[in-house]
C-alpha cells in the first residue's frame, strides 16, 4: 500500500489508515546458539582449495569472532578491512548507520589474507562477500548464505549433531555472545560489541536467567579490582584458543 501511495497519490490514504492498526502480537522464536563444538565441525567443513570454500569459512570466522549482524558483514567492503598493525580490525556500519570498530584474531587475519588474494583485487570499494551474476560481481545476499550454511549442517550433522539441520546466520552471533560470558568477559563490553544501547537488550538477548543476570553483574565487580584479569583477555583462554585453531 506504501508503494502504491508513491504510484497513485488518489490512494495515499489506505497506507496512512493501515498503519493505525495494531500489529498481532506473537511469541518471538527463541535463539538458540551453537556449542563450541558445532562451530569447530561447522569451520573444518569448507573446502579451503576453492575459493567459495575459503570465502564461506571467512564468514563464518567473522561471524562467530566479532558477532557482527549478516547485514553488517555482507555490507563490509575491502576498505573497511585494517589488517596490518599491531590490532587489526574491521569497521562495519550498524543500525542507525552507527559505526563500529570489531577486531580480528591473528588466525583470522591469515585466513581472510589468504582470501583477498585469491579473490579479490586491489578494489577498496568491492564487497567483501560477493557473487558473480554474469560478468558482474554483487554483493552476495542473505538467502545465498543461508543456502551455503545448511549445506554445511547437512555434511556435519551425523558427525556432530550439536549442529542443527536448520542452521542460519544469527546463531553465530547468539553463539559468539555466549561463548563470551562462558569466557567471563563483562556483559556491558558483550553490550557494546553487539552495537546494543541498553544493557538489558543483551541480556534479553541472551535469554538470561535472573541467577545467571547477577553472575553476569558479578564481573563488572571483578572489571573493578585491578588485580583480576578476565579470563576472555587471557592468551591461554578457550575461546581465544578454538577460535586461532581455525
């Protein structure tokens, strides 16, 4: 009705009065993420000698590493990428056009290194998740991905049935999220990774439970003591750990 207004102006009001009904309210599905065991059989399965092998595992290590959203990393162009120096990061623009700055592990690095020269120019412009409509190189959609990681799930399910048949995008980001309050990092830096405003949007979330909300209040108490490291900062961490095996 909203296109329709925009082709014939005598029709403009079905829009304006449409938009005045109230929605229906239903049950939102809940997330649920992905052990860290799915996600190591999920990245070994690509085939690192093709390039759309290599370039489905690169999104899957953005994915799970920085908990981006799917329009967030398919919107990443080559410039956006700062590999060299001694954080190497990638900038990605979130809800509301906020930017924000996501950093990648060293194994990260090699691996999106190894994919760039392989399929990518010198371009700064080109996305870095593309497909070939022809001659012409797009950015590669959602349905495309979502497509790529089912196939995946298929191929590793009966070896690994922590990973679901009906696999998508978002649980990377719901996993990543988990992993690193397991990990003990603070949920008001998990807050700001995810581009969230308020606080209680991450712990909504994450579905947390009222014990599990006080656990995760605990570590901004141990952020305050100079003398406790957080453990996801640790170099020897098991997720730091998992995520440079891949």
């Amino acid at each position: 009705m909203k296109y329709l207004g925009t082709r014939e102006v005598k029709y403009k009001y079905l829009y304006s009065e449409a938009i005045d009904i109230p929605l229906m309210k239903t049950e939102k599905k809940k997330v649920s993420g992905l052990s860290k065991k799915a996600v190591k059989a999920l990245m070994a399965a690509p085939n690192q000698s093709t390039p759309t092998g290599r370039r489905d595992l690169v999104f899957m290590i953005i994915a799970y590493g920085t908990a981006a959203r799917i329009s967030e990393i398919l919107s990443i162009k080559v410039g956006h990428l700062f590999l060299d120096g001694s954080k190497p990061h990638v900038t990605v623009i979130g809800k509301g056009g906020k930017v924000r700055t996501l950093y990648l592990l060293p194994k990260a690095v090699a691996h999106i290194r190894k994919y760039l020269n392989t399929a990518h120019g010198e371009d700064p412009e080109k996305f870095l998740f593309y497909s070939r409509n022809g001659s012409k190189e797009e950015r590669i959609s959602s349905k495309a991905i979502e497509k790529r990681l089912r196939m995946y799930a298929e191929k590793v399910h009966e070896k690994c049935s922590d990973v679901p048949l009906d696999l998508h995008e978002h649980q990377f980001r719901h996993a990543c999220a988990s992993h690193w309050l397991e990990e003990g990092m603070n949920i008001v830096e998990i807050s700001v990774l995810f581009g969230h405003e308020q606080l209680v949007t991450t712990m909504r979330y994450l579905d947390i439970s009222t014990d599990d909300q006080i656990k995760a209040m605990a570590t901004l108490e141990d952020e305050n003591d100079s003398k406790v490291s957080a453990r996801w900062k640790n170099n020897n961490g098991s997720l730091k750990s998992l995520a440079a095996r891949q």
